[in-house]
C-alpha cells in the first residue's frame, strides 16, 4: 500500500512497474518518498510562515496544506516529464529548467524553515533593533517639542530673573534707609529724619511694584507652567502611541532581515540540505542508467507513436481514394443528358423567378 502510494507521488506509471523488476521498483518508490517529504516539509515551512503574518492557526493551517499540495504537484511534474536518453548531456539539458525551478522551491521552503529553527537569535536581534527603534522613535518626538518647551521655559526664567533683579532691587533700598536711620551711610546722622522718609517711601513703593510684579509674574509661570506640562503630555503620549507599532516589529520581513544579520554558513547549511532533498529526485532519474522500467515505457510510448502514425496514414490514403472515386463520379454525371436537361429546366425557372421579383420592385418603385 505504502509502495503504491510513493509510486503515485513519483509520477511513474504503477501498471509498468508491476511488471518491471524489484530494483526498479525500490528506485521509484524511494523517488516518490522524496517528493512526498519535500511536500510535508513544504507544508510545515509555509504554515510557520503565515502563522507569523496572519497569527491564526486554522488559516494558517489551510493555506499550508495548499501550498504543500502545490510543491508536491509541482515536484511529481517535474519527475514524471524527465524521461531517460541514450545522451546523457541531452538527458541533463532537458532536466536543466526542472532543476533551476527545484533550486527556488528549495530556497522558498527551507527559509521559514530557518526562521523557527534560528527563532532565539532572531528574537535577540529584533529586540536589539525595537530598542534602537524606540531610542530613535523618542528623540524625534522629543525634537519635533524641545524647540517650543525651550522657549517656554526661558520665558518663564526670564520672568523670574526680572522678579529677582525687582527683589534685589528693593532690598537695596531697605538697606539705604535702614543705614541712614542708624546713621552708618548717607548724611551719617542717627535718627529718622526727612532723608529717611524720603528712602523709606522710596522703598515703600518699590515693595509695591515688586508684590505686584510677583502676583502678575505667579499668573504668568502658571499659565506658562500649564502650557509646558501639555507639551511634555503630548509628547509622553505621542511617545506612548507609536510605541506598540514598535512592539510589534516582528513580522515576516522583519524575521528576514533580522535572520540576514547572523553569520550566513549555518543558514548556508539548511539552504543547502533542503536544495539537496529537492534536486536530489531530478539527478537520481538523469544519473541513473536506463532500466527495465524506462525501456518498458519507451516501448509504450513507441507503440502508441506508431499506432497514431498508422491511423493518420490510414485516414490520409481514405480521404485521397474518397477525393479521386468523387471526381470519376462527377465527371460520369456530367455526361449524362437527363441530368442535363433537369438542370437547364431549373435554370430557367430561376431566371423567370429573378425577372418576375425584379419586375415587381421596379413597378413599386415607379408607382
């Protein structure tokens, strides 16, 4: 049962190797096993791979067992239209374009293959370049805002340094007309006389402007305090928001790039086994010699090339012996004087016919 069924996926006919001897059998059998694998490889491969992009596993599943089912159509087809020459190098060109097309079925299947396999090293560069990625994502963000943030935070130390040099500015003058009331500065005489008061209402009024200046200069730190801390939130949000497209920097390309950044000799390996398993049918069917199976199928092809050859004679020599009997038959009923008559008495009804419509037209024409 499992012989017949690796007969099958090799494409071979099972009626002729019933009849061909046990090696031949072994051969074909072991020809249908590769190709049947390649397809459950195929399978595997293309299923890991959607399940990457798609993340379902029933869809997955279902375009797998497509794909699998077109590789191993694909593999069987191939096998099945090599046949065997007396000429090697024709037998090798023929089977040429098979393998160039065996090598890119090869390379399709085997590189989800190396995705799951290489999966740790993959997740590991990936991290690596998701945090470069958010690295990179937040110093854009932060400079499309630190211009604006700057300015508003320099406005806000301007008005506090104004405030200072106002402060700073009152105090001086508090010590003015303390000293001249202790009579250590100014007019040097102890007592609060009339430049006293002139300073101390000097001072008094300053304190005013200062109190005001920081009432006013509070409103507007707080109005621009307000506007700085809804810059910094968009800017933690846009931060937020672009995060998870990060997180989720894991896709199929992104698998490949990232498996096209480890060293190459180990992917090289797998590339190289699965385009081994894949060309192996098609050189094992040119390199093999001829045997009692490809001379049994030559022998069928040739019998049915001869039995067409004869049908094709057969209908050519009917049709040119048809040709001829009608033209001797023909030729004796020209001869024949009643059939002579009965067309000539056909003729001329036909021309009345023409003459009589021709002559109704005419007169409904004219009126």
């Amino acid at each position: 049962m499992v012989k017949e069924f690796f007969w099958m996926c090799s494409g071979a006919d099972t009626d002729l190797l019933q009849e061909s001897p046990k090696s031949e059998q072994i051969k074909y059998a072991g020809i249908g096993g590769t190709v049947f694998f390649t397809a459950v490889m195929a399978f595997i491969s293309s299923a890991y791979a959607l399940y990457t992009v798609f993340d379902n596993v029933y869809l997955s599943v279902v375009f797998g067992l497509i794909w699998g089912l077109l590789i191993f159509n694909l593999d069987r087809f191939i096998v099945s239209t090599i046949k065997k020459r007396d000429n090697f190098w024709q037998e090798l060109l023929q089977a040429s374009p098979r393998i160039v097309l065996a090598i890119i079925i090869a390379i399709v299947i085997s590189k989800p293959l190396e995705l799951k396999i290489f999966q740790k090293e993959i997740d590991r560069v990936l991290l690596e370049q998701k945090n470069e990625m958010t690295l990179a994502n937040q110093v854009q963000i932060s400079e499309q805002y630190t211009p604006e943030i700057e300015r508003i935070e320099n406005e806000i130390d301007a008005i506090k340094e104004n405030v200072n040099m106002k402060e700073t500015e009152v105090n001086e003058l508090y010590d003015t007309y303390i000293s001249e009331a202790e009579g250590t500065k100014g007019t040097m005489k102890l007592g609060k006389g009339p430049v006293y008061k002139e300073k101390r209402e000097k001072h008094d009024a300053q304190l005013k402007e200062l109190q005001a200046l920081k009432e006013s200069s509070a409103e507007k730190i707080e109005v621009k305090e307000s506007t700085l801390l809804d810059l910094r939130e968009k800017q933690k949000a846009q931060v937020m928001n672009s995060q998870p497209i990060i997180d989720g920097f894991d896709g199929l390309m992104a698998r490949i790039n990232a498996l096209n950044e480890l060293p190459v000799i180990p992917s090289l390996f797998i590339l190289l086994l699965f385009m081994a398993i894949e060309t192996a049918p098609v050189f094992a069917k040119v390199m093999a010699p001829k045997g009692a199976y490809d001379l049994k199928f030559e022998e069928q092809e040739d019998t049915l090339k001869v039995w067409v050859s004869q049908q094709k004679n057969q209908r050519e020599a009917v049709m040119q012996t048809d040709n001829t009997l009608n033209e001797k038959v023909y030729y004796d009923v020209a001869e024949d004087e009643e059939i002579y008559e009965y067309k000539r008495s056909k003729a001329k009804d036909i021309l009345k016919l023409q003459s009589d419509s021709f002559y109704r037209k005419q007169k409904d024409v004219l009126g």
